[in-house]
C-alpha cells in the first residue's frame, strides 16, 4: 500500500492529480503543470515534502558520532547552523546524503522518502558502547513543506514573521505556528531561494493556509523535478546510489578534506588527491523527449560512456536530463546518443546547472 502524507486529502481537494513516486501517493500537478513552473520560476511555489524523511540525534555525543561517519563537519556547528553531509560505505558509494540542522539538544537530519527506515537503521548499527546517542524517527509525527522561488523569502516573511532572507545554506531559525515549535531552514538553491519548514503534523494544514495566503501557490513533484534537474541538483534513487561516490555525483561541496577519518575517508581522499575520478555529473540538452523515465544509455561514437538518471522536458529549455558520464569520454559541447527503450535520441553535453539560482 502507498504511503499518503498528512495533508493528502488537502491536496486531493485543492485538485491535485496524484501520482505513486517513492512508495507515496502525492501531487503530480494540481490542474495546470505550466501554471505551477511559471509560479515558481517568477513568485513562489509550495510544494509538501511531508514524504521526506526526519530523524532526530539527541544525547551527548550526536554530534561527533554524525561527525565520524559521514563527510562533512558537523562537529562543531554552533545551534542554528546547518550542513549537507554524505553517509558512505566502506568503499565510498553513497548512502544518503543527510540534511543537518543544529539545535541546543539535538540534531534534525532530513532524508530522502524511502530512505529514513534504512537510514535509522544503518546508523543505529554504528552507535558503539560507550557513546551517548538516541535516534529517533519523527516522519510520522511531523511535516515538511517547501517554499521555492525568486520571492520565497517574501512569503516566510509574511506567512511566519522571520526574516530569512540572509541565513547561508542550510541555517535555519526557530518558529511558531499555532503555539508549537517549528523550523524554518534555507534549502539547496533552485530557482531564486528555497526554504524548508519542519513542522508537528497536527500544525501542517495551518501552516500550508499561511503559505497560500502569504502568495505562495501549490506546486506539483512535476514542477519540482523540472527545477531539480535544471539545477543539477542530484536525488537519491536517481543520481546518488550505491554505485556512485559523492565525487561522481557532484557533491564536492558536501565533503570536507580537512577532517578526521569517516566511513570511506581513504577512497574519497584517494580519488580526488590523485584526480581518479572516473566518473562525474553531466547535463544534456536532447532533441527531443526520451521515451520514459526510465534509465537511458549514453553512447558517443557508438560505445557507452554512461546513464541518464533523470529526464524532464522543462518549459523554458526543452528536453533536458541530468547523466552520470565517464569523464574521459564525456567532453562539454559533444554530441552524444541516448538509448532509451530501442528507441535513439541526440543530444549535448553541456555543463551543470541549466538554470543558475
């Protein structure tokens, strides 16, 4: 059976047409997929990640046992401050890559949909004797919704009376809604600003009637994934799997070569040391749509050099796809074929992101 978020009767009635992604029935659009892209490429659009998952760390060493297993400092962040950060296997390939946010007594990490179970899991399996580490999940029990567009930080401003507009990647600030705790937390940059707020489950309907009357207009996963791609942002299922390291799929940013040891440290600081990096992050610019969604071979001169991971047809560029490539055969401007259900499409390479934030 799928799952269906808190507000699924919400969306139903406010016209969305649903669609399964990630073993959740959400929003695909709600009546006007170009109506939904105009909004938020111009305004604002709102879109409910209540799918995504939430765990919360608490005791005395959450952070330094986040820390050691993963890629990115999270030892140290002042409450307040946030980071992405990757959790790797032994030999480097992604896990998940975690959203992390600093709070006095504890840390919120954000997972992808159909990850959070195998997440809790895997890190309560590293929790040794002597450290002090509770885990707990919380995607029942609370929301996400997302603000995303040129004027995002407007709407938070009127909907919730924060100013978010100057927080860096990641930070996040307290809030109330109806008399209970939320979070409000800049995103990964899309088109103009994102912000994600984290809120109990009983406050989500109010907090999605304050968006909506702040300006903000309900967005579909069609519209998301449009501006996901166009931003070569990497998802987990798509780009981010366990065939691929965090180098490969263009999370440079998310690693820190300044820290201790981490599961897969060695692989990650012996590739990209020694420039062995196999693999990378591509856009293509196609002539027309792929046949599905589904993965697509990359081919130049008749031999592979890769797979689509994610396709689109976004309203302002076109036929558009994000592609894990071999970087020796994958040079910016060549022309390459795209093997998509016996059927063949040309395309482009061409460098990420599509649309710059």
């Amino acid at each position: 059976m799928m799952g269906r978020v808190v507000l699924h009767d919400l969306h139903v009635a406010a016209g969305g047409v649903l669609a399964e992604r990630d073993g959740w029935e959400l929003p695909d659009h709600y009546g006007d997929p170009a109506g939904e892209y105009a909004a938020a490429r111009e305004l604002a659009g709102l879109i409910d990640h209540s799918a995504w998952g939430r765990l919360l760390l608490s005791g005395r060493d959450r952070a330094n046992f986040l820390h050691r297993l993963s890629t990115n400092v999270v030892e140290g962040l002042l409450p307040g401050q946030g980071t992405a950060t990757v959790l790797t296997s032994p030999t480097a390939r992604v896990i998940e890559r975690l959203i992390v946010y600093v709070q006095p007594e504890r840390l919120w990490t954000v997972t992808a949909p159909q990850n959070h179970a195998r997440v809790a899991q895997y890190l309560r399996g590293y929790i040794f004797w002597q450290d002090e580490v509770r885990i707990q999940d919380v995607s029942a029990e609370t929301g996400m919704l997302t603000v995303v567009g040129p004027r995002a930080a407007e709407v938070i401003q009127k909907a919730m009376g924060i100013t978010a507009a100057t927080l860096p990647r990641h930070h996040h600030l307290p809030a109330g809604i109806g008399g209970a705790e939320a979070l409000v937390a800049r995103g990964d940059p899309l088109v103009g600003d994102t912000y994600h707020i984290i809120a109990p489950a009983e406050k989500l309907s109010l907090t999605w009637d304050l968006l909506t009357r702040a300006g903000a207009r309900p967005i579909g996963l069609a519209t998301w994934e449009t501006l996901r791609v166009e931003a070569g942002l990497p998802a987990y299922g798509r780009e981010l799997t366990g065939q691929v390291t965090p180098l490969d799929a263009g999370l440079l940013a998310d690693i820190s070569f300044n820290k201790g040891c981490y599961t897969g440290q060695e692989v990650i600081a012996r590739m990209y040391n020694y420039e062995k990096m196999p693999k990378g992050l591509y856009g293509l610019r196609l002539a027309r749509p792929l046949p599905s969604a589904t993965k697509a071979m990359v081919e130049a001169d008749g031999k592979p050099i890769g797979e689509v991971t994610s396709a689109v047809v976004s309203p302002s560029l076109g036929p558009i796809a994000l592609a894990i490539l071999r970087r020796a055969q994958a040079s910016l401007g060549a022309e390459v074929t795209v093997v998509a259900e016996g059927a063949t499409v040309t395309g482009r390479i061409v460098a990420l992101p599509f649309v710059s934030a």
